[in-house]
C-alpha cells in the first residue's frame, strides 16, 4: 500500500516545477480544457470552463525508472498556490479523483497535497450518487484494499495513517502459505477481491 500513496503524493507534489525532482526526468505535464493564472496571488485553476460535470484535467507523471508504469490523475477541477519564492505550497484535485498506476489505483472526492509538512490527504467518497460504492476513499492494490474516512500519507516519516480508523481487506492469498494446495484457485479470488477499477475518465 506504501507504493500507492507514494504515486498519489507522487501525481501531486511532482507539480512543483524545479523542486526536489531530477532535471533529466521528463517533465509532468497537466492537460485541461481552461486554466487560469492569478499571477498577483499565485493561484492556478485547471478546469472545464463550461461546466464542472466531466473530468477533464489530466496530470501525467512519467516513470522516474525506465520500464515503470506512468502514473495518470484524472479530476474534475484542480487548484495550485504558489509561495512568495516561486515554490508550490498546496495542490488540490477536486472531485471524482482518479489516480493510476500499472494494476494499482485511488479513487475519491478529494486529495489534497501540503508542502509544509509533506503531507497527502485522500477524502470523500468517488461517486457520491453511487449507493453501491464506498462512502470513503479508497486504495486498491492485489495485495489488499483499505478504505477510511481519511488516508493521510506522510512523506516525512513514510508513514500511512488513518486518524479516524477505517478497513483493511486483505486477500487469502497474501495470508497463506506459499504451500498451500492451488486447487482453491486463490490467484482467481484475489482477481475478483481487488479488480482495478476503470481508468477511463468518468464522465456524467
């Protein structure tokens, strides 16, 4: 799960032109049908100019290694705020967040990146129309799914935490013994246990 959070705070922070990253990386790029710039406050708005109905801001973070998957974030309207020394202080990806990396994946309402403290803070369900959907965030990954009110990634301290509890559903197979007789086919419940939802952008 470490591996997760790191590509969501990854598809956030990495926003930061010309900070921690490496020059020789291909640059992160965001794609939106309207952005604007409030150069006197340092405030960045990606968004759909017409309406706020489709995910049409795209964030692609290239590999940092050579044969790894890219990362792709899909939201609905994001917002940056940049300090005094040009450096990014907050990102926010607002609504039906979506976050993808190889078979691992995020969904929520809200994540929110802070530089002071390196923080990353996944809120609100995906799709709140959806009764059959978690109400929390969520994280999915083959080796297990965790849902809570609140996901906090602390990049400092590398840390995962759920200040206001939540669930951990954790495959059979991850818990057996590499022994154990294949015939209960725990590679097919484990495809069944934790499928990677659909990376395309939703649209409604």
């Amino acid at each position: 799960m470490k591996a997760l959070m790191v590509l969501l705070a990854t598809a956030l922070a990495a926003a930061a032109a010309g900070t921690n990253e490496s020059t020789n990386r291909p640059a992160l790029t965001i794609n939106a049908k309207y952005s604007r710039f409030d150069l006197k406050n340092y405030v960045f708005l990606y968004s759909n100019v017409t309406s706020f109905a489709t995910n049409d801001v795209t964030v692609f973070d290239p590999p940092a290694k050579p044969g790894d998957p890219p990362t792709i974030m899909t939201c609905v309207w994001l917002t940056a705020t940049r300090g005094a020394g040009g450096k990014i202080e907050n990102i926010t990806a607002h609504e039906r967040v979506k976050i993808d990396q190889g078979d691992r994946a995020a969904r929520g309402a809200l994540a929110v990146y802070t530089a002071t403290n390196e923080q990353m803070v996944l809120t609100g369900a995906f799709d709140p129309s959806d009764t059959n959907s978690s109400a929390w965030p969520v994280l999915f990954s083959s080796q297990g799914n965790l849902t809570g009110p609140k996901i906090v990634y602390d990049r400092l301290n590398n840390e995962l935490i759920m200040p206001e509890g939540g669930t951990t559903f954790i495959p059979q197979s991850t818990l057996s013994n590499t022994n154990r007789d294949k015939t209960n086919k725990s590679v097919l419940n484990d495809k069944l246990f934790a499928p990677k939802p659909n990376s395309s952008p939703t649209n409604r």
